[in-house]
C-alpha cells in the first residue's frame, strides 16, 4: 500500500473583505493594548518559598512592640487569665471546661516564667 503526501492548506479565498485584514495605523507604529506591570508580573514569575513566607504567616502584623517587654507581657498574660477565669465562672458545660484549660496553661506558662527567672538569677550571681 502506498501512501501519498497529505497536503492540506489555502486553496482560495472565496469571500474577501478589507475588514478581515488586519492592517497598521496610518499615523504610525501600532501601539501595546496592554502592558502588565512589573510588580504583578514579578508576584507571579517569582513566588516565595514556604521558608520565605513561613516568617510572615508566624509574626503578626498588627503586633505591638510594648507587648514584647517581659513586664507588659506578664501583666496581659495575667489580665487574660483574670478574664479567663471569669468567663469559665459563667458558662457550663464544655465551654467552662475550655475556659478553665485556658486559664490553667496560663497559670502553668506564669510558673515556668517565675522559674526561668529564678534560674537566671542564680546563674547571674555565679
């Protein structure tokens, strides 16, 4: 069996219209419909890694910088846990139960805190 070339292309075009051409302006270079811009093309093309992002899903934006000093975040802890306890008095139930869990891991995070500092003291004084 023999097989012949297959030509498959434009014969002739049987209707034609200046419209269907496409044609340049004639006061001179065509000009881009659209450009992307740099900084939605770059956050596509270049995506951070998990090690790149994991920082910025860990720290919260709206943190307050006083809230890092041991002395306020020792009182917030301790307002929390007043709030806590006060909230379990109120309920029943399940929610009592995770209200007083709550308050309960941060009285234990306030012992681990005071023994720290008590460590440090001691390694402080030689």
């Amino acid at each position: 069996m023999r097989v012949r070339n297959l030509n498959v292309g434009l014969e002739a075009i049987t209707l034609w219209r200046r419209a269907d051409e496409t044609h340049l302006p004639d006061d001179g270079a065509l000009k881009p419909q659209f450009l992307p811009l740099q900084q939605h093309l770059d956050a596509i093309l270049h995506r951070p890694s998990l090690d790149e992002r994991l920082p910025g899903l860990l720290q919260p934006d709206f943190l307050d910088p006083d809230l890092l000093e041991p002395r306020v975040l020792t009182d917030t802890r301790d307002a929390m846990r007043d709030l806590f306890v006060v909230a379990a008095r109120r309920r029943s139930g399940r929610l009592r139960r995770i209200f007083e869990l709550a308050a309960e891991h941060l009285d234990e995070s306030r012992e681990l805190d005071d023994e720290i500092r008590r460590s440090l003291s001691v390694l402080l004084r030689g």
